[in-house]
C-alpha cells in the first residue's frame, strides 16, 4: 500500500461507502423500507443490461460508459442528499449543490480517474448522447415501477398527481422509447387503480 495512487483510490471507495446512508423517498418492492442510494445505483446498473435491447441505439450504445455513469451519478448525494424528483423547491438549488459535491469527491482520486468521473457525471447531467439519454430513462423507469409495485406508496405520501408523474417521466422516450410505451401504460393503470390521484 505504499502507492500514493492506491492510496487516493482506497481512500475514494471508502469515502463513497457512505452511498449506503443515503436515503431516498421509494420503497422497495415489498414496501417494507425507503431504499438507499447504493441500492438504486445497483439496480439502475443491472437493468441497464437487461434492457439494452430497449435503448434507442441499442446496437450501438456503449454500455459500460452506461454502467459506469449511472454507478457514478449519484455519487455527489454523499454531500448533497437526495432531491426528491417532484420537489421543485429543492430542485432551485440542486444543480450547485451536486457540482459542488462533484468537485470534493472527484478530487480524491488520481488526476486521470477524476477526469473520467468528470466527464461521465456531465454527461449523464446533459443527457445529450445516446448512453446518457439511455441512462437517464433508467433512472425514470426504476423509481416509477417501484412506486407502481408498491400501490403509489410515495405517490401518495407526497400528494404527487398524474400531472407531475407525466412530466417528469415522459423525458424516457429520448432513450428507450419501448419503456416509454411501457412505463405509460403502467402510468395509466396507476390511474385506475387510484395509485395515483388525477388532480384538479
């Protein structure tokens, strides 16, 4: 362990152990407990290969710079905690919180290491490229699909309408169209099944 190189990189991974603390407003499937941060993460980076076939360049897509920006997205909430993606309030100031998280957490690792994060995490923030739009529209189905598997159990906490699920979620068909249709329908069945309230 006498590389300084391995030492900012041991230093890193247990820094971003405290992912595992960070709790966010969906249930797990069950509906027993809040998930975590980390939790997400791993299940954003397993469906990102069970549904490559959906993304809209699936037969080019890059699908580990998918993997890694979705392992790396969330990183920042360490120091900037989870925003709720229907709190606008929180969302004002999100944007400065995060790049300001980006830059502490980054820094740790070697000079090359912390480019690539870099790079990564502004990409997956712009959502201009096939694996960012890729990414982004996984993070919009697994959140969704856990609320819709659990009755619209953080729906209904937070009072959230058709409205403000429609809107946030409808940005998915950039990047998987097909989970766009699918995660539509589950939308509209939520609606019937009074998981989620139409509003006025």
């Amino acid at each position: 362990m006498s590389s300084k190189r391995l030492k900012q990189q041991i230093k890193f991974f247990l820094e971003i152990d405290k992912l595992k603390k960070i709790t966010r407003q969906n249930y797990l499937a069950d509906g027993t407990r809040k998930e975590n941060d980390a939790e997400h993460s791993w299940h954003l980076a397993l469906m990102s290969i069970i549904l490559q076939e959906y993304a809209r360049d699936s037969e080019s897509l890059d699908l580990l710079k998918v993997i890694k920006m979705i392992l790396i997205h969330d990183l920042v909430e360490i120091d900037a905690g989870d925003t709720y993606c229907y709190d606008d309030e929180a969302a004002t100031y999100q944007a400065s919180r995060e790049k300001q998280a980006a830059s502490r957490l980054f820094k740790m690792l070697p000079p090359d290491q912390e480019r690539e994060f870099w790079q990564l995490w502004n990409e997956f923030e712009n959502r201009q490229t096939p694996e960012a739009c890729y990414a982004a529209a996984l993070d919009r189905l697994q959140p969704l699909t856990l609320n819709y598997t659990t009755h619209g159990k953080s729906w209904q906490e937070h009072d959230i309408k058709l409205e403000q699920v429609l809107t946030r979620n409808s940005s998915m068909a950039n990047g998987a169209p097909a989970l766009w249709d699918f995660a539509h329908q589950l939308i509209e069945d939520a609606v019937r099944k009074g998981y989620i309230s139409k509003g006025n």
